[in-house]
C-alpha cells in the first residue's frame, strides 16, 4: 500500500510503500522518547520525496551513521535514514496522512542500542 506523509507545515511531502498491516516500533533511546519519533522502517525504494528537499536540514550525532532529516520551517522530522538500517529509510509513522486501519506498535530498547540493533536488520531488505 502507499502511504502518504509530510511534515507540519507541509513543506516537506512524501510517499512510503509497506505493508498493509504495520509493524511500528516505539524506541526508548534519548532522541525518539525525546521527538516522540514512532518508526517504521521499510527499504529505500519504497520511498519518494515529493516536495521539499530544500527545506530539509541534516543532524547527526555519535558515530553519524544516522541522517536525522527535520523540516526547516517547522521543525518536525518526518524521515531519516537510520543507524540499523543505513540502505533504508524510516518513516516517522506520526507524520502520516492519517492511521492506517492495522497497526502494531511494538517497544524497542533503544537505550540498549548495540545489544538490540540487530531486531531491526530485516526492515529494509526488499520483499
């Protein structure tokens, strides 16, 4: 199925195709608990940005594997490509348009990161 997203001033738009029934995680590490960033994280080919890849800032931390893309304007980070999965791309599943109707959101100990990473390793392998 084809989700449709955006940031909150909707500069930033996006599609992202996954699975009609979505597995989400909710991390506990200090960036997600902190942004209340829910994940879904699906392969690279499975996404298009629309519009606003000039609105788009870049912040990096530790290692700088992860590209944490926020909306200039707004302030919202609708994507990023993730640490775990750095040939994917994950969605934050709170800037879709709309909940799709079959949702699971499942706990992730992000905090416990190095020990936990590997759960996520299959997200971004094409189906």
């Amino acid at each position: 199925m084809k989700y449709s997203g955006g940031c909150h001033c909707g500069a930033v738009r996006f599609e992202v195709e996954a699975e009609e029934s979505l597995e989400i995680e909710n991390c506990n590490c200090s960036i997600c608990s902190k942004s209340g960033y829910l994940h879904l994280i699906v392969p690279l080919r499975n996404f298009t940005l629309l519009e606003g890849e000039s609105d788009l800032e870049t912040y990096t931390f530790n290692e700088g594997v992860a590209q944490h893309k926020f909306c200039k304007n707004c302030g919202i980070k609708p994507f990023y490509i993730p640490r775990s999965n750095p040939d994917g791309i994950d969605v934050n599943f709170n800037c879709l348009d709309g909940l799709p109707d079959k949702y699971e959101v499942v706990e992730f100990d992000g905090r416990n990161w190095e020990q936990n990473a590997h759960k996520l390793a299959h997200k971004s392998i094409p189906a």
